[in-house]
C-alpha cells in the first residue's frame, strides 16, 4: 500500500538566521513522586523525519513523559526547541506553542459528543485552514463514519479519526499516546506505516506505546530503565520538507456550536421547558403579589380607612331605638371622626306621592343640554350623601376643583347626556372617556333627591317618610364605572351613582320638620359614616364601635380581606413556584453534571489541538448563551401566558408588567444556564 499525505503548500521558515530542522530536546529531566523517582537527569530528542517512538513498562514513566513533553504537566527539567528554551514560558505561551507547532492525540480520544464526524472536521477544517482530507479519510477506512456521532464510534474507529483530526493543520509535531492499543493488526499496519510515511516527510513524530510492531518500524527508540531513557538509533530517510506555519481563525466555529444542540435536542428542549416554565411562574408569582396587592393595598388609604355604622334593632320594634347614650359613647372614641350619612335608593315612601316621574338634566354653561325622566317606582338610580368637612381624594375620582357639589358616576353621566343605560362598559369605553373629558366648571346637573323628614310607626312598621326635592348643582368630580364608594357601601351591595353634599340634607330638613304630625318622630340617623384618622388602626377602631352595639361596614374591610387573600394566594403561588424551581435546579443541576465528561471532552478537543483553554471555555460559555437565549425568551413567554390565565380569565383585569420582570427573567436564566455549567466546569485545566 503506498500512503500519500496529502500535499501541501510549503513555506520555509526561519530560525536565528538559517533554514534549520526541528529538534525537541530535553536535559536533566529530574522527576519525583513522594519517595519514588521515574527520572534522574534523563534525556530525551526527537528530530524531524524521523519515527521516534518512546517504550516501556506500566508505570515506567511514559505518561509523564508525554504531559512533560506537551505541557500538561510541570517538572524539573530544560527543554530545548531549536535550541531555544522553552521551558520558562508562562502558561499562555506554552499554550501558544502547542498552537502553533503541535498536534496531540491521546490515548482516549476528545470529541465534541453532541457533532457528527464531518462537523469536528469542518470545525478542524475552519479553525486551522485545512486542506481536504477525503484521501487521507479513505486511507485510514474511515469514510465512512462521517454521518456518525462519536459514541458510535467503535474505540479503533474513535482513534483513527482523531489521527485524522490531527493531521489536518499538518503540525510539525505530532505526539501520539498508544495510537493502536484498540486496533487490530490491519489496522495496526497501516497506522504504522502511515505514521512513518507522514515523519519522513519533513515532521517531527513522537509515538508512546508497548506496540512491538511501532517499536520495529521505528527510527528512533526510547527505552525506560532505571530512571533513564535509552535511545536506539535506525537510520531513516532524510528528506527535510519545510512546514507551513499554522493559520487559525475563531471566525466560523460558532456555526458548529448550534449544531450541537441539534443532537439530544428533545432532551435539551424539554430542560430549557422546564427551566424557562419554573423562571416564568417564579416571575409571575413576583409580579402578582406587584400587581395585584399593591393594587388594593394603594386603596387602603385614610379615605378607605372610612365605614358605616349602623345600630342593630328590629324594624318591628314599637319603640323607635334610642341610641344617644350609644352615639355619644362613639364620639368619645379617639382617633374617629363621625358624621351622619344618608342614603336614598329611591324605592321608599314618600310625602309626595303623586309624582310619577323624576326628572333629570344636565347644562353647560347655563344652557340645557339634555334631560330624561324616569318612574318613581323603578328607582333607577341611588343617592347618598358626602361630607364637605372631610378630604375625598382617590384615584378613582377626577377632580374639576369646585368648591361644592356631587360627585356622579361615569354610567350616570352617561345616562344623563343620552338617556340610556350602558349594558356594555368595554363598547362605550372611548365614549364615557369623551364625556368625561367634556366636563368642566360650567357643567351642571339637576337631579331629584329623597329628604328624610320624618318617621311614622304603624302597624309594628317603622317607616321612613320623604320630601322629594329638585336639586341643581355643579359636578365637583367623576367617579370611574364600576365602584363603590367607600363611604356608602353596606355589606358591598350598594352602588352609588350621585353623592351630593349633607348639607343639603340640613337645609331642608329645617325647612321640612315643621309639617311633622303629631303622631310621627322626627327623623333621626340611623347611619353613620367614620373615619380613622392616620396613624391608627382601623380594625381596632370598627371592633371598639362594634362593642357599643353597632354593625359596621366598609370598604376598606374588604378590600383589607382581598389583599390578605391574594397575600395567602400569592403566598401559596409563591411557595410552588419555589419549589417547583428546586427541583428543576436540582434536575437541572444533575443532568449538567452527568454532561461534565461532555464538557470536558469539548475543551480538550479544543487544547489538543491548539487552542488555549481559555479560549475553549470562551467558546463553550458562547454554547451556553445560546442555550441561556432560548431559555429567557420562553420564560418570558411563558410568564405572560400565566398572567393572562390569571388576569384576563380569572379576574378580568389588565395586568401591568414592569421592566423589572423582564431583567428577572434575563438574569434568573444567564445565571442557571451559564452559572452552573460553568460552576460544574470550574478548575478544568488541559
């Protein structure tokens, strides 16, 4: 069989001055290990074309000699190339010139387990401007393996590749550790006489092994004895070919890198999954509690720190109830402001029965723009009153800054300029937000409101008797569709559409108690509204009225109950997400450290022919930000699905996502995808 290397392009170069030969040479290589010696000021050299092939029993030395001889292993010792020490290089050039003038195959060969064959020599190909290799690949019976991956590779298949590996970028050096221990004699013949044929054309081979057949066909022979290398000399051919040096180039590799998530890649999918769905419901528990918690938790407020009391009697008492002694006892409770409150639902008696039909109106600047009339009967909308001493600031009111009159509902409003209901809130969305816009200073409303004038009992009934009135004042303020205003919520059934001032009430009561008959009782609250004053708990305030006999409601109590719900709720998310994390971390974590030999197996590729490792891990943390990528957009993804089956489904509400859920999802996934496989990684040397 005759072997042809494939030809190359030459280029002489130069030494201190003249065209030379290359020479490796070590001295004094003095090596100890606790009390054992393996060398004495041996000495080993191998030149270029010749066959130097290094021999001796387990445990000799041989290993030791090819980490020394390769830079992967420190010691006592000069070595010489060219007559130059390189013995004193820092790690990086060591690391260089190995780049430059080595190749090494290792008794175990290094591949990239998730590349096929004909990608590592593509990769080899594109890292070092290599030249085609399918002679090469074709005289070493191995063509046929280039669909394959590495583990189905048979071990003397796995070797003949990585001769091929290294042959690539033509090193003038190639270090070989037991290159046919897992072939068969055929195999081991022409490996042998591809190795020869390879030296004797201008490079420097330098074989480890107990071969007989490599110890035959050598030029030059190294026997470990004694602590000593005994060299035998067999002449070779002399014909000193020159070699190119070699161009490396990290542009393309990165293509190669993909690549390798194509294999495995149901495996990886479904981890990237599981890591990227645990991120988002991690990110979703956060932004739940964010959201929907501070959105209640802003309503508790000193105005929603506000309720009603009311006194506990039966309406079929005879006796109207006394609750003097009672309301006094309230008002010497600190840190409370009380006023009476009224509320009108429009389905009462009333002193003017005759009226069939209330009417409403709305003007701007002085003018009628419109107005409805609606059936007593019906009672188709609810007043109540406000006090004008207290601050009623919330974001669900738009302030037009008047000094005094009512606050209306947005459907009011609606109602008011069209006269009609709104049965769909979502469809006139744009139109309640143009007329709100609408209303200014100069916009008036005319409404009727029920005065309580006096209270009649008849037949074991307490009835409440009303003075219908018309009243016309300006809007002072919108109340945002739907809402139930704090101050008039009883039991979170009641929604208000007009509150105006209670001093309206006074005044026409005034007016009113003089036509009171003689077998009537005035009327007299039997509601009122509180508040809190800053600084002090309302909860302790409502328990204290509540102890005089009263039944007290707010809406600040259930709104306080919706944030301690949603706190559980959000809690218990909380708690899964988290645990749910601990075990995708933990598989996460295990199926990692299974790939560690993976990982490993990636940098030596890389070393063993040429490459610093810190270039390798470089070119592995690129793999695991790609990795990392795919992981934080999922997650994102997966975060907005949650959220909306929550929000939108769940609750029918909007929900807000903050940058910083973003930047949680992006850090939580470099740090799992990237920090622990590198962690796994840490200390990882040639």
């Amino acid at each position: 069989m005759i072997f042809n290397i494939v030809n190359m392009r030459r280029k002489v170069y130069w030494i201190k001055g003249k065209i030379g030969g290359i020479m490796l040479e070590m001295k004094h290589i003095c090596i100890k290990y606790n009390n054992h010696v393996v060398y004495n000021h041996a000495y080993f050299c191998a030149k270029d074309n010749e066959l130097t092939v290094v021999v001796g029993k387990s445990g000799s030395g041989k290993s030791t000699l090819h980490e020394l001889l390769t830079f992967q292993r420190t010691g006592t010792y000069e070595y010489y190339y060219n007559d130059e020490n390189i013995a004193y290089l820092n790690e990086n050039q060591q690391q260089k010139f190995v780049q430059t003038h080595m190749g090494i195959v290792n008794q175990i060969p290094a591949f990239i387990n998730d590349l096929k064959m004909k990608d590592h020599i593509a990769l080899c190909q594109s890292l070092f401007h290599g030249y085609d290799v399918d002679e090469l690949a074709e005289q070493l019976e191995i063509k046929h393996t280039y669909s394959l991956y590495p583990q189905q590779l048979s071990g003397g298949e796995k070797i003949r590749m990585s001769i091929l590996l290294a042959l690539i970028h033509q090193p003038e050096i190639l270090v070989f550790d037991e290159p046919t221990a897992s072939l068969d004699k055929h195999h081991t013949q022409l490996i042998v006489k591809l190795l020869k044929a390879y030296a004797h054309q201008g490079h420097t081979v330098i074989i480890f092994t107990h071969d007989a057949l490599l110890k035959k066909e050598a030029d030059v022979v190294y026997q470990i004895e004694n602590c000593q290398l005994t060299q035998s000399i067999v002449s070779g051919p002399q014909t000193i070919e020159m070699k190119p040096p070699i161009l490396t180039n990290s542009k393309h590799y990165t293509q190669y890198l993909y690549k390798m998530f194509e294999h495995r890649k149901l495996l990886k999918i479904t981890m990237i999954i599981f890591v990227s769905l645990s991120i988002g419901l991690c990110s979703f528990s956060i932004l739940y509690g964010q959201s929907v918690i501070q959105k209640y938790a802003d309503q508790l407020d000193p105005l929603n720190k506000g309720g009603i009391f009311y006194h506990e009697y039966s309406l079929m008492d005879t006796d109207p109830p006394s609750i003097g002694e009672e309301l006094d006892a309230v008002k010497e409770l600190s840190h409370i402001k009380i006023w009476p409150f009224v509320i009108d639902q429009n389905w009462e008696s009333h002193l003017n029965e005759n009226d069939e039909y209330m009417t409403l109106r709305i003007y701007q600047n002085g003018h009628l723009e419109n107005q409805s009339k609606i059936e007593t009967s019906v009672g188709a909308f609810c007043v109540a009153s406000y006090n004008e001493n207290y601050d009623y600031k919330i974001n669900d009111v738009k302030e037009i800054n008047n000094d005094e009159g009512v606050y209306i509902s947005s459907d009011f409003l609606y109602f008011l300029k069209t006269g009609q209901f709104i049965e769909d809130f979502v469809a006139h969305k744009d139109e309640l937000e143009r007329m709100c816009q609408e209303v200014n200073e100069k916009t008036e409303v005319e409404i009727s409101i029920n005065v309580p004038v006096y209270r009649m009992i008849d037949n074991d009934m307490d009835d409440i008797y009303y003075k219908t009135v018309n009243v016309k004042m300006k809007i002072k303020g919108i109340i945002e569709t739907p809402y139930s205003f704090s101050m008039s919520s009883i039991n979170g059934i009641l929604d208000v559409d007009v509150f105006y001032p209670f001093s309206v009430i006074e005044q026409y009561q005034k007016e009113l108690s003089k036509t009171i008959p003689e077998d009537a009782v005035p009327f007299y609250y039997n509601y009122y509204q509180f508040v809190v004053e800053d600084g002090y708990d309302f909860h302790e305030a409502k328990e204290d009225i509540e102890a005089l006999g009263f039944k007290v409601s707010s809406t600040y109590d259930e709104i306080y109950t919706k944030v301690q719900i949603v706190k559980q709720l959000n809690e218990s998310i909380f708690m899964i997400s988290g645990l749910i994390m601990l075990v995708v971390l933990m598989l996460f974590f295990g199926v990692k450290y299974n790939q560690k030999q993976d990982y490993v197996d990636f940098i030596h590729f890389f070393t063993r022919r040429g490459l610093t490792v810190s270039r390798s891990r470089k070119m592995l943390g690129i793999y695991f930000l790609y990795e990392s990528l795919i992981c934080m957009i999922l997650s994102i993804v997966f975060m907005f699905i949650i959220a909306y089956v929550f929000f939108a489904l769940l609750y029918n509400e909007v929900f807000i996502v903050r940058p910083s859920f973003f930047a949680f999802c992006i850090i939580l996934s470099l740090c799992i995808e990237i920090g622990i496989p590198m962690l796994i990684l840490r200390g990882i040397r040639k």
